[in-house]
C-alpha cells in the first residue's frame, strides 16, 4: 500500500478513502483543474484553427477530445468499459476507466419491491430487470458523456446469480457488444466485489477477502485478477439472508425508519437501541477448526427467541444477533489470517483483509474486523458502503483489471452462457481444516 490512486492528483489518503458519492469520487480523482484547462483550452485553439470557428461549442470540444478517447476529467487516452449488473436485485451500470475514474453510473434497486412480498421472487426480478436495463445502461452512458463506440469493452455479470436475473443481463449485452462490435468481458460476481478495493485503494496482491452478502459467504486469498484459493464458505445461508430473514421475523417493514432498508440495514439501525447483553447466544461452529461459516442454525434460535419474548424487545434481540454475528465472521477470519500466516500465503506483518459484499458495508461488524486486523497487524480495508452492496462500477472495474491483465477478453460470444452456480477459486478449505489452528480469544469489547 504505497500510494493511492488519486494521490498524484495531491489528495491526501484519507480524502481519498472518504469520497463517497459518485460526484464526488469523480471530483476526487480528476486532474486538477488547471491542468484539465490547458487540454480544453489547446483543444478549443486547434478546433479554432482547423474549422474555422473562433470560439468553439462546449459540445464541440469535447467531441473532439473524445475523438481521441480523451474524457473531460481524465488526463490521458484511457481504456473505457461499460459494466452491467442484473445478477440478484439491482440492475446496475456505469462506465469507468483504467485510472478508476467513475465516468458515469446508474442504478435501480429492487429492494423496496421486494421487501413487501417478503423476498425475492425470480421471475418478478426478472421482470423489474427487463423494465429498466436499457434505461439504466442509457443513463450511465449519457452521464459518463461518452460515445458507446469509445468503450474499449463491455463487462457483465454472468455468473453466479439468480438464473432469470442473470439472463437478462446477459441477453442484453450481447445483443450490445453483437451492435457496438465490441469486446465482451463475463464476469463472476464475487471477483468483481473481491478487486473492488483496488478502485478505491492501492492494494497489490495478495490480500484475504472477507466476502459477506445476501447470497454469499466466504473467504478467500487473492493471488490475482482471477486467481483465489478458497478458505471457507457458508455451509448453509449467508448472513444477509439471515438477518433478511430476522429483520422479516421482526416485521422491521413496519417501523417507520426502517421500512425502506434492507433487513441487514434495518437490523443495524435498530441494535443502536438495543441491548447486546440482553440475550447470551454462543456463535455457531465453535469446534470446527475451519474457516467455514454457518447461519441457519443461529436463524432458528433467533425464531424461539421472537415466538417467546414480547416484540418490544426488537431493539435488543437486533443486537444480539449482529453481535453474534460479528463474533461469528471475525472468529473464522481470524483463523483465515492466522493459516495464510503460517503457510507464508501472506505476509506477517501488514497484510490487507479486505471486507466487502452487502453486510461488509455494517459498521458494527466492521469495528468487529478491526478489533481483529489491530490484534494480527493486518490493515482492514472494506470499499465504501454503496460500493460494497451490488453496483455496476464493480462490474466495469472488474473489466478493467481483465483488460489489463489480458485475461477472459471475448470476440467471440457464441457459447456464453450464464451459470447461476460457481464457485470461486481453488477450494483449500480441506487444508485449512487440516491445520487444526485454534484461534486465540479476542475481547469483542464492542
Ligand atoms: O452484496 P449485496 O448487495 O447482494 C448480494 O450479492 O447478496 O448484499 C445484500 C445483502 C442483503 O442481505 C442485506 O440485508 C445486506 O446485504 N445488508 C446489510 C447491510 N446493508 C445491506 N447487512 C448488514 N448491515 C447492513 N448495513
Ligand atoms: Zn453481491
């Protein structure tokens, strides 16, 4: 981690680690102005010259900058990909290029839909998708001020995922890549959340990823773009689906301030007012020495827990099971970190732990990590929260990093299919158990 991307551009670190918004990421790591002034302005001198114009359109400036693949707030002749994700509920895009500026992005999340008939339902997913997918992709475009004819590629999602999702996403961009002639980048959804974090920081390979979302969990060492050893993964259900399912049990919908968010979001907001202490519940696997995770088991005890106690207790029983949660994730990373350590997979000191997928973006779990990464002298890093749920930025930096490392580049798309089921990596978890490593108590004094 020497230095981050918008460093050059005189941002300190932090400043860097802090952009949060589309707008102000772009503003962020965008040349400085005076720079970006003396491109306009010797554009501006030669359309003068060569057209005749004595003071050319904004319009027509930039047209001609984008003749060469030049974008208003990027320095150079970048490599351009337009992302799409259609892999569970959002549907996704935006265009970003090889210096990790966000050019343009939209999105439409299905969350609200969802909520109120109690989880996701395939085919109305897929409907919702097929509704909005030309819309979202024209709007990244059209904010990103590109031409489609300047994308280097298009990226989407093929696999794993919802099959109907999924399908829409493909059949799209097929049908774009087969107009634009373009190249086509598939990508896998976890890969895309697992190098996120070298769009916001600075982070070489290798690094553990701590994937944690509504359809996933697991952990991994990344080695490359596309090369991961896998640690261990859900048994059962991951833990966004979990606490969907606790915040449902919880009828979370009904409170006013929650009745927009995500159960994960909703739970977190609602354990604020909560006692933790107020239920004792032991994390689950506690004697399997592997880096596997578990949560059903832990839903079901959450259940009898709710059929008994008064539904004023809410608040209380939110925190205690994203207390146990935390405990649980952070217990079976521990153990990832301490056998990447041992096995010289990652180095002993200043090794990066990466946390990213819709439940990294919980803040009580991730001061859980950090209690963890502070005991092992590893660093946590977990990309901001709107870049941790589903977006199409992932996806298109995900392109980046492939176009970049010449890997999985399509010209020819006629056998792509979707795979709702795949896994990521190269499965050691039988090795980790073999390791038998106990993990040390740590004080959760959160
Ligand atoms: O990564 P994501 O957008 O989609 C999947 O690939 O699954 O993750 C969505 C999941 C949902 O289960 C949601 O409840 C959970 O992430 N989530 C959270 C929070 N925000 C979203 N879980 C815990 N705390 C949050 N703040
Ligand atoms: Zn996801």
């Amino acid at each position: 981690m020497t230095s981050l991307p918008g460093a050059r551009f005189g941002l300190s670190p932090a400043a860097i680690r802090a952009v949060d918004s589309p707008r102000e990421r772009r503003q962020a790591l965008a040349p400085a102005p005076q720079e970006e002034g003396i491109i306009y302005r010797v554009s501006m001198l030669i359309l003068s010259k060569t057209a005749g114009v004595l003071k050319p359109s904004k319009r027509k400036v930039y047209g001609f900058l984008r003749s060469f693949n030049f974008h208003p707030g990027t320095l150079f002749l970048h490599k351009i990909v337009l992302g799409i994700e259609t892999s569970c509920d959002d549907t996704a895009a935006a265009v970003v290029d090889e210096t990790g500026n966000v050019l343009g992005e939209a999105i439409h999340s299905q969350t609200e839909v969802h909520l109120k008939t109690g989880g996701i339902i395939p085919p109305v997913a897929q409907q919702l998708h097929r509704e909005n997918i030309q819309r979202i992709v024209q709007e990244a475009l059209s904010a990103s001020s590109i031409s489609p004819s300047d994308l280097s590629a298009v990226a989407t999602t093929i696999k794993p995922g919802l099959a109907l999702s999924l399908g829409v996403g493909l059949s799209f961009s097929l049908q774009l890549v087969g107009q634009l002639k373009k190249p086509f980048i598939p990508i896998h959804h976890m890969e895309a959340h697992a190098l996120t974090i070298r769009l916001t920081n600075k982070v070489e390979f290798p690094f553990l990823v701590l994937l944690i979302s509504g359809g996933h969990c697991l952990l991994a060492l990344v080695q490359g773009v596309s090369d991961f050893l896998l640690l261990g993964k859900s048994l059962d259900i991951a833990p966004g689906d979990m606490l969907d399912k606790v915040a449902r049990r919880l009828s979370l919908i009904k409170h006013p301030e929650c009745s927009t968010m995500s159960g994960g979001k909703a739970i977190e907001h609602l354990a604020k007012q909560g006692n933790r202490f107020h239920f004792d519940i032991t994390p689950p696997l506690q004697r399997a020495k592997n880096c596997d995770f578990s949560f059903t088991g832990l839903q079901h005890l959450i259940n009898k827990i709710i059929i008994q106690k008064e539904k004023e207790e809410a608040a209380d029983i939110a925190a205690a099971v994203q207390h146990t949660t935390a405990c649980h994730i952070v217990k079976r990373t521990h153990r990832a970190i301490l056998f990447c350590k041992q096995k010289d997979l990652l180095p002993q000191n200043n090794a990066v732990l990466v946390a990213s997928g819709g439940v990294a973006s919980n803040f009580y779990i991730r001061r859980a990590l950090e209690i963890l990464t502070n005991a092992t002298q590893c660093t946590l890093l977990c990309p901001p929260p709107r870049l941790c749920t589903d977006n199409g930025i992932m996806i298109a930096w995900n392109g980046i990093e492939r176009l970049r490392a010449g890997m999985g580049i399509l010209h020819d798309i006629e056998d792509i299919r979707y795979e709702p089921k795949c896994p990521l990596g190269v499965d050691i978890s039988k090795e980790v158990e073999e390791a038998a490593i106990k993990v040390p108590r740590l004080k959760m004094n959160l």
